[in-house]
C-alpha cells in the first residue's frame, strides 16, 4: 500500500462562510467528516494548486464533507495499489496530456503514458469521472489533436460532468457521447474570499472617486475575454464620470502593449496589470458598479460566478452557458452581437440607482442557487455509482 499524500486546502479567509473549508494544515481525509457510514470513497485527482483555485477548494471541500476521502494523483502509485474500486476524478488536461499544448518526443511520451496508465486502471476496476471545463482548450494550437485526445479520454471515462444544459449539449455535439453525461454546475464564491469592505472603502485604496461610474474586468487577461474589444468599445461612450477597471495577469507582451496604449489615449481607463491575489479580489469587487465579461468565445464562467457572488450586475454576451446564468435585465446586461458592446455599455450606465440596486440584489440571489453542499452531496452520489 502506497503512503497517503497531504492535499492541503486554502485557509479560510472570512469568518462568514457557507461553505466548510479545513484548516489550512488538514490534508483531504475523511476521518473528521465519516459517521457511522463505513463505506468510504476514496477519490484521485491530479495535484492542482489550492492557493490560486478557489474552486477547486470549494469543490474538494464540498465532497470531503460528504464522506468521501480526496487524494493527489499519481498514477505510478495507483498501479502499484492492489486495492480497487476506486474514483480517479480528471479537470483539466494540459499537464496530464502536455501534448495538447506542445508537440514534442518528451510531451507525446507523456501522454501516451498516462492515457496507458488510465486504460491499465479502468481495466483493473478503478472508474475515471471527467470535468469538462472547456470544449478545447483556449488558444489551443492543435485543436485537431487535442480533439482526438479529448475524444479518447472521454470513451475511457465511466462518467462525464459538465456545468450547465449548454456545456452538455456541446459535448455531445462534439464528442459524440450521451450516456452518464451529468451536469453538476459551477458553484458560487459567497466567503471563499474576504468582503468586508464599503464601496468607498474599497475606491479609496484604488484612488477612484465615489461619484464614478466603476466598470469592472477582473481576471487574466487573454484574447478570447475580449479585453481588447471591451476598451474599444469605452471608446465610443462619451460619459466622463465613467471608469474602466482592468485588473489581471497579461502573458500575452503585445496585448499588455496594446492596454498600455490605451490607458495613454484614455484616461479614463485604469489598468493594473498583475496577479490579483485573493485578499485583493473584495477591493476590485467592492469598488465597482458593474462586472463586465466580453468573451469572445466561453463556455463557462467562473468570473460570471464571482461577479455574482459579490452582488455585483453583469455585462455578458449572451454566448455559452451564459444565458442560464444571466437574465438580461434582472442579474444585469446581456447582449447578442459583439457590436452591441458599446451599447450594452450605455445601457448599463442609464440604469436609475434603485433599478441598479434591485439587480444587485437577484445577482446575489442568482449566486446563491449554486450552493457547493448540494453540488458536494451530487457528485457524491455520482461517485457512488461510479466506484
């Protein structure tokens, strides 16, 4: 029998949680949350980053309190285990399949390992249930390989889960597979971060007026979240008391050059591009009005989940999973067409106070239906009929 590795989770950052997080120096294990149920899951994920992945704290947290014990991934060991039956649970596969990301020996090596070792354990008795994040990934530069790896993933998995109707209809379109397709959605951010600070407390610290108008884009800044569109868009809207609030990571150098221009030709636009750290994420939120996500292309939203988890009324095309998270006019903005960004903008920027205030209110309300208990005690249930 193989040691058991220590999984730690975030620390809990609010003392106003709904979600159980462990402390930070608990590993995953089931021997704080088993009752007299003595049938235990044991379940294997690839080791992730708790830090800089708030859902997948919430998500491990979730199940942990269900009963079910979660454990690093490393397949070698799992060979070497005799012992069946249990769930390897996979999320995203650039690390597990490096070839999707670059085409070399060492990387075609990899993949082939580890799709032969996931073969090698199903054969054994062991179930892999997937998440599936994204059709392909983003800026995938062989889409046609990656397609036919994801393919044969997805025939080795007992089952598949996706995040809304949407994102389930798209797999089956492009994969070619209905059965034992679940959809478990996204759950919400209420007190996986810090939120106690006032609107003015927040703007504040970012040196932004009370009286402004705070458009909001928080995240990595990547081509297809239409960072770019979105600023030609505020181009056009001739308000001066509006403000556009860009705040993340940017690895793409001519990109980061384009929104250092902008800020040049605009003052309007307040850009911060760096790692937002967790603690941070209150005083972005907190000092906007609204969130807005342009995406280009998406699938789902995890920012669209943050926004709403904050309180905060979004701007969203009506693109991917997005319409069954957002109701235009009621959680926020939606648009149709690209070009209607601009107008979307205006839009949003008429909105009276009071009507502002009531979409506050249902985004939060919105937030709330994706409660991680009931997604934990969903996909233990899965996992039960998978192990």
């Amino acid at each position: 029998m193989s040691s058991q590795p220590t999984v730690q989770l975030a620390k809990p950052l609010s003392k106003k949680m709904k979600t159980h997080f462990p402390d930070s120096n608990q590993s995953l294990s089931t021997k704080n949350f088993l009752g007299s149920d003595s049938r235990h899951i044991r379940v294997f994920t690839p080791t992730v980053s708790f830090s800089e992945n708030q859902y997948l704290t919430c998500l491990w947290s979730s199940v942990i309190a269900c009963g079910v014990e979660v454990q690093s991934l490393q397949l070698h060991k799992l060979i070497a285990d005799r012992r069946i039956g249990d769930v390897i649970h996979l999320h995203w596969i650039q690390d597990f399949c490096p070839l999707v990301v670059r085409q070399t020996p060492k990387t075609l090596f990899y993949t082939l390992r580890n799709l032969a070792h996931l073969s090698f354990l199903k054969a054994q008795g062991h179930q892999i249930v997937w998440t599936i994040h994204n059709t392909l990934s983003h800026g995938t530069k062989t889409p046609r390989l990656e397609h036919r790896l994801r393919w044969l993933l997805s025939r080795l998995c007992s089952d598949i889960l996706v995040m809304s109707e949407y994102s389930k209809q798209e797999f089956i379109q492009h994969y070619g597979r209905s059965d034992r397709v679940h959809i478990i959605p996204h759950g919400n951010y209420i007190g996986a971060y810090p939120n106690q600070l006032t609107q003015l407390e927040a703007r504040q610290k970012l040196n932004i007026a009370p009286h402004k108008t705070v458009l909001l884009n928080l995240g990595r800044v990547k081509p297809y979240k239409g960072v770019e569109h979105l600023v030609e868009a505020f181009g056009q809207i001739q308000d001066s008391e509006a403000v556009l609030l860009i705040a993340g990571s940017c690895r793409d150098a001519e990109l980061a050059e384009q929104l250092q221009k902008s800020v040049q030709v605009d003052s309007r636009i307040n850009l911060h591009l760096r790692f937002i750290e967790d603690v941070e994420i209150q005083i972005y939120m907190n000092a906007s009005d609204w969130v807005i996500l342009p995406y280009q292309n998406i699938l789902n939203s995890g920012s669209a989940l943050l926004g709403l988890s904050f309180g905060r009324p979004m701007i969203v095309p009506q693109k991917g999973s997005l319409p069954e998270l957002i109701e235009d006019g009621k959680q926020g903005i939606t648009y149709s067409d690209d070009a209607e960004l601009a107008s979307a903008i205006t839009r949003a920027l008429s909105i009276s106070p009071k009507q502002r205030e009531q979409m506050c209110t249902q985004a939060y309300s919105a937030a709330q239906r994706y409660d991680w208990q009931q997604i934990g005690q969903q996909l233990h249930q899965i996992y039960q009929l998978s192990a």
